[in-house]
C-alpha cells in the first residue's frame, strides 16, 4: 500500500511540475529533419531547398534554406504573371526510404541530388538534365525520369546510385508526341514502374511510354485527354489513373478524369469529365488508401476532393471546396505526409505552406500556415 501511494504521489508531482499538457507534447516540433520534414524548391536564380520540420499534427518550424547547386527560373509564365513559373507537378522530389531529394534547376538545366541529414541538406550532385528547363522528375527503385519542358521537349533517364550520384541512362532520351509545339507538365512512373505518363496541357494528350527490363523507355504513345488543359495527375495503388484538367483556365470549368492503363501504354477512360466548378484544376495527390484524390483549384483558391471506386476506378466529386486557401492565395503543389494523415500545399499568391488534416470522408481542417517564401517558389516534398 505504501508503494502505491508513493508512486501516485510521483506521478502527481510530475503532473503539476510539467510545463507541457499532452495535447502540447503532441504538438512540439521534431528535434530533426529525419522525424518530419516539408521541402519547398524556391526556384530563385540562385536556387535553394527551403526546408520545414513539421510535427504529427502538421504545425511547421522554418529550419533554413539550403543550395542547389543550380539555377531556377522564376520567369514569370502565362497565364498567371507570378505564382506559376514552372507550371508543372513534380518540381522536388523524395526518394523512397527518404533519403534523398531530387531537384530541377530550371534555369541551368540540371539536376540536383541532396542527401537528407538530421539539421541540414547536404549537396551531392548536379547533373545535365539532357535536355532545356526541367520543370518535373519521376523516381521508380533506383530509376530517375526528367521531363525537359523548354526548346524541343524530352524526357531523359538516370540511374540513381546508393550515394545518390546520377548517372544518364545511355539511349533514354526519347521526344513527346507534338514535338517542339507540346506544353508538358509532368512526368510520372506508374506504380509498378512499367509505364511512364506525360501530360501536355497545349495538346491535350496524355503521352505515355512503356518501360522494358534496361529501363529504357519506348517511343511515345498517342492518348487523347478525355477533357481539356490535362495537367498534373497521380496513380493510386490499384493503378487507375487520375488527372486534373484545367480548361484552359476558364472560370469554374475545370474537372477530373480517370483512366485505366494497359500493358501497351493505352489509356482507357473510366470517369469522363468529372466537373468540380472551380478554376484551374492543376496538381493532384491521391492518399495511401487509393481511395480519394486532392485536386488543387489555383484560380479559385480551393481543394477540392474526388472519391475513387475501389472497385472500378471511377471518380465521384465529394467536395468541391474540401478546403478554402482564399481567393488570390493561389493553391499550387501539394504534398502528403508518409502516413496521408496530413495535407501540405504550396501558396504561390501568399508564398507560403498551408498545411490540413485529412479526413476519411475527403474533408479537410486547418492546421498552421508558415510563410517567408520567395515569390517563383514550386515544388514540394513532404515525409
């Protein structure tokens, strides 16, 4: 009895002599970049990593900025004068086991690699990304795609190495379909990595390209976008295909469509036009669970969220505004945590991070905004 009472005794004490409650210790940040991080590349002249410990519940602590290498182009592009230089999805990348990050250097042409270390980002490459202006990258186990926006469009392979040193991938390098007229906007592997997809807003088609066993990639196959501007788009992990169109940026005209992908790199359409009534459905991220996908509107300054049949692949609009950023606020990439629970998105208006709780049933709650981002930042990375 006396052993009881003396450990409640200590347990009280503790309790009234704590600074913090719970729900605070909950909240206090990562001692590292290894607990939790959001990545932002600021696409400057002299082009940086802005990086951002993040805790559980998703509130977010600057923790520097750290160099490329290389060179971004915060050029200003149409249609928008100053939240869309890149216009493209896929601008920074992680790789799997959160090792590295992969960068685009806009206006160098290259490619940068930076090792993930508990306080900082150590550079270990800079790399020719074979091509003009990489705007978007693709990672698959140890195989890296660049997709080249300027002069003639190409993407381009690497092999990336156990220290993260690149290695061009000899014979890789292969055109998109419409040549030097195409509008490209992102790259990306399938889940299984024997299909690569890249769409091109001015075309409206959906290049695809199949994968053999030396990881070179065939010549492009012709798919036709089931609705205007295809933008940015995500694979979830039963292999249906979900891609935002942006309409050209008409207002409350944008939508999402989804496609089944065969063997062939043919793109079946599931989910035709799919409207949410907001402008400039750009970037899309799709949670662990497969089952829903996070459009980003830039022109509304909205989210939006899209159930994904489990069955079929079909999509259905569950909100439309699924999250409200503020008109102006210009709603660009977007990240998911490793477990899906939290949302961050880049605000190209506000040159900021925002960051939401992701609900089961496609809702989404504030969390925190953290902001001191330059104007031209794109491209994010979360862990």
């Amino acid at each position: 009895m006396g052993s009881e009472i003396k450990y409640i005794s200590i347990c009280l004490t503790f309790l009234m002599l704590a600074p913090f409650s719970a729900d605070t210790f909950a909240a206090r940040g990562p001692k590292n970049l290894h607990a939790g991080a959001v990545y932002v590349l600021t696409n400057q002249t002299s082009n940086t990593v802005a990086a951002f410990r993040r805790n559980a519940n998703g509130m977010l602590t600057p923790a520097g900025e750290f160099p490329t290498g290389g060179a971004g182009n915060p050029t200003p592009q149409p249609p928008d004068p100053t939240t869309d230089p890149l216009a493209s999805q896929g601008a920074l990348i992680i790789s799997h086991g959160n090792r590295f990050l992969l960068a685009v250097n806009a206006g160098s042409n290259e490619i940068s690699v930076l090792k993930i270390k508990k306080n900082d980002l150590e550079l270990i490459d800079v790399v020719s990304s074979g091509g003009v202006r990489p705007i978007s990258l693709t990672l698959h186990d140890d195989l890296l795609y660049v997709l080249n926006e300027g002069g003639t469009p190409n993407i381009t392979g690497f092999e990336v190495g156990e220290d993260g040193t690149l290695t061009p991938l000899a014979g890789s390098t292969r055109p998109l379909i419409d040549g030097a007229a195409a509008d490209p906007a992102q790259i990306g592997f399938s889940h299984d990595g024997d299909l690569l997809v890249v769409t091109d807003k001015s075309g409206n088609r959906l290049n695809t390209y199949t994968i053999n066993d030396d990881g070179l990639p065939s010549p492009p196959i012709d798919n036709t976008s089931n609705g205007m501007t295809p933008f940015g788009f995500a694979f979830n992990n039963a292999g249906t295909l979900v891609v935002s169109e942006a309409f050209g940026g008409a207002a409350n005209q944008s939508a999402a469509s989804s496609y089944d992908a065969a063997e062939d790199g043919t793109l079946s359409v599931i989910s035709e036009s799919v409207p949410n009534s907001q402008t400039a459905s750009c970037w899309v991220v799709i949670p662990n669970n497969g089952k829903t996908a996070f459009v980003s509107n830039t022109g509304s300054g909205t989210i939006s969220s899209y159930r994904i049949n489990p069955s079929d692949g079909s999509l259905t609009l569950l909100n439309a505004t699924a999250a409200d950023t503020g008109m102006g606020s210009a709603p660009i990439d977007m990240a998911l945590s490793n477990n899906s629970r939290i949302l961050f998105v880049l605000l190209g208006g506000s040159q900021s991070v925002a960051s939401f709780r992701v609900w089961k049933n496609g809702n989404l709650t504030p969390v925190d905004t953290a902001g001191g981002l330059p104007v031209g930042a794109q491209g994010i990375a979360a862990k």
